[in-house]
C-alpha cells in the first residue's frame, strides 16, 4: 500500500476494493500525510488462510494486541520445537511483524520496545531492518536490524 500511494498527494482520496460482508465494494478512501509520506485514513489487514502447521500452537495474551510481535512468537516457537538448536547466552527481546514467507515487517514504536526491552534486561533487540534508523543509537543494548525470520535465526546463533 505504501508503495501504491507513492504519487498520491496527501488530503486526496484513492478509490478502492475492499470486502464487505462477503462482496467486494469499491469506496473512496481519504488519505492523509503521515511521516513524511501519503498514508490511508483508515486501519488495514489482510485476510490469510489459516496456515497448515504440522505442531499444535496455541497462547492467552489477553493484554497484547496487534501484530508487532510475530518475528518473537516465531522464534520463540522454533526454540521450543528444536531445543538444542538455540540457546542465547544472552537475553534477547525484539519486535518486527512476520509474513507467510519469512519476511520481517516494519512496526510502530521502535524507540519505546527498545527502551523496554533493555529496562527488562535484553543485551540483544531484534528490529526490522525499516525501523533500524529509529533506534540505531541506543546505547546499553545491541540493535540487530533484520529483514527474515531465517536472518533472525543466524543472528541469533552468531550471538552466542
């Protein structure tokens, strides 16, 4: 979307299809000027498949919303089906959304997770390669910029 909106002047509106109870509806969709880029006035997501995974994974976060978690959630996932195959010798925290594909997704509020994860104890910080700017300068933690999950699991293992 970012990409589609790149020649769109903010304040504008940009025509588009979207479902809608089961059908596909075309509407008008306001943009807006948003960091110094042409952004859409309203909240986005896509719709997948339920993937098909050979393991059970189930967890309760009641008090966690969104989606700036996943590239933990994977690898966190990926320690406890291989155990031997990480062990961090350090504490790690991260951020940074993942696709079907592997591929680490920018978030919002890289500079608060940092600052958190450190207070927390984490030597390492996991960020998308698109925030890494953000927090580059973050002194008392290592900042990893990474742009897959299968980068993330090199990274992780080099750090130990």
């Amino acid at each position: 979307v970012i990409h589609a909106l790149a020649g769109v002047r903010p304040e504008s509106s940009v025509r588009m299809a979207v479902m809608r109870g089961g059908s596909e509806v075309t509407v008008n969709v306001p943009t807006m000027h948003y960091r110094d880029r042409t952004a859409l006035g309203a909240y986005l997501t896509t719709i997948y498949q339920r993937p098909q995974i050979p393991v059970a994974v189930s967890f309760h976060l009641p008090d966690v919303s969104g989606s700036s978690g996943g590239l933990m959630f994977a690898l966190d996932i990926y320690r406890r089906l291989r155990p031997n195959a990480l062990r961090a010798a350090q504490p790690v925290a991260g951020t940074g959304t993942i696709a079907y594909d592997g591929s680490v997704g920018p978030i919002e509020g890289a500079a608060q997770k940092v600052i958190a994860a450190r207070r927390a104890g984490a030597k390492i910080f996991f960020v998308p390669r698109q925030n890494y700017k953000e927090i580059a300068d973050t002194k008392g933690i290592r900042i990893i910029p990474v742009a897959s999950f299968r980068q993330a699991l090199r990274d992780l293992r080099a750090a130990d």
